[in-house]
C-alpha cells in the first residue's frame, strides 16, 4: 500500500482518533507534517500566551501538555492500528506535546518562540539517548513520549540560554 494510501486508509476505523493524532488534519500536510504541527503549535500557544494573565502562562502550558499527551497516546496507538504502522508521519499529536513542552516558562517574543522550535525540532529529528530508546516502547506511548523527552530537553537548554542571558 503507498504511503498515500496508507494515510487514507485509516479513516473509517478510527475518525476521532486520526482526527486527533493528525492534529485536525495537520499531519496531512507535506512536506515535514512535524514541523508544521510544531511551527502551527507555536503560534497556536503565541495567541493563546498574549491573552493569558503572566502569572497563568506556566501552569496553562504544562496543563496542555499534559492533557494533549494524555489524549495522544491512545490516539496514537488506534491511529496507527488502523493503518498497520508502527509510527506513521501524519500523526503529530506527538509534536504538539513536545513543543508545548519546550515552550513552558519561556517568556512571550519572536526569539524565544523561535528558539524553543529550533531547540525542539532539532532533538525530535536527531532523536539523543534517551529520546531514541523511547521510541521502542509499544504503541501510542513510544510515538508520544519519544518528543515529549525531546521537549523536555529542548525545555532544559531553553531554560539554560534564558538563565545566562543569551536569547534577550
């Protein structure tokens, strides 16, 4: 089956789970379906930040991410079932999470934004130990909790780059 196909294929056994996983249809898009759900989850959480009290921001961010891996993994794991794949490219609910995740503290500005989706792109493609070996767990929650290592440590040299003054 092309990967095309494939992509179809999934539709009428899982609607609300591929709807999910593919962030609303996000992962359809081409080329580099992550990279679209990161850059569209930046600005999605850019207009949610500026209207959100300072003192809320924080919390909000890693509430969502929580929730979104929450709601990823078993939407992940029937999305992929439904296509026989072990980790298909139009799911991306995975990189919502992992973006968010490198967001969280990040105070609101192009290069902050910039640097957290460079800082999480970069570590969700070159995937360093642990991120690689959390591929491996089963289903829904090796897609998911591979990115969301990969946001955690693009959270951490975000948090590091703030704390010496490099990104003002």
């Amino acid at each position: 089956m092309s990967s095309d196909s494939a992509v179809h294929a999934e539709q009428p056994d899982a609607p609300l789970a591929t709807l999910i996983a593919t962030f609303f249809g996000i992962g359809r898009i081409r080329p580099g379906p992550g990279t679209w759900a990161s850059a569209i989850t930046v600005l999605l959480w850019a207009a949610l930040a500026y209207t959100m009290v300072p003192a809320h921001r924080t919390l909000a961010a890693i509430s969502l991410a929580i929730l979104i891996t929450l709601i990823g993994v078993p939407a992940a794991t029937r999305a992929a079932r439904a296509i026989g794949a072990k980790d298909p490219q139009f799911i991306v609910i995975d990189e919502v999470a992992g973006q968010l995740i490198a967001l969280i503290a990040v105070p609101l500005g192009w290069k902050t934004f910039l640097a957290a989706f460079l800082l999480f792109r970069t570590f969700d493609i070159l995937k360093p130990p642990p991120v690689r070996q959390l591929e491996k767990l089963p289903e829904g929650s090796g897609i998911m909790l591979d990115d969301v290592a990969a946001g955690i440590l693009a959270l951490a040299v975000m948090q590091l780059l703030l704390h010496f003054g490099l990104l003002s």
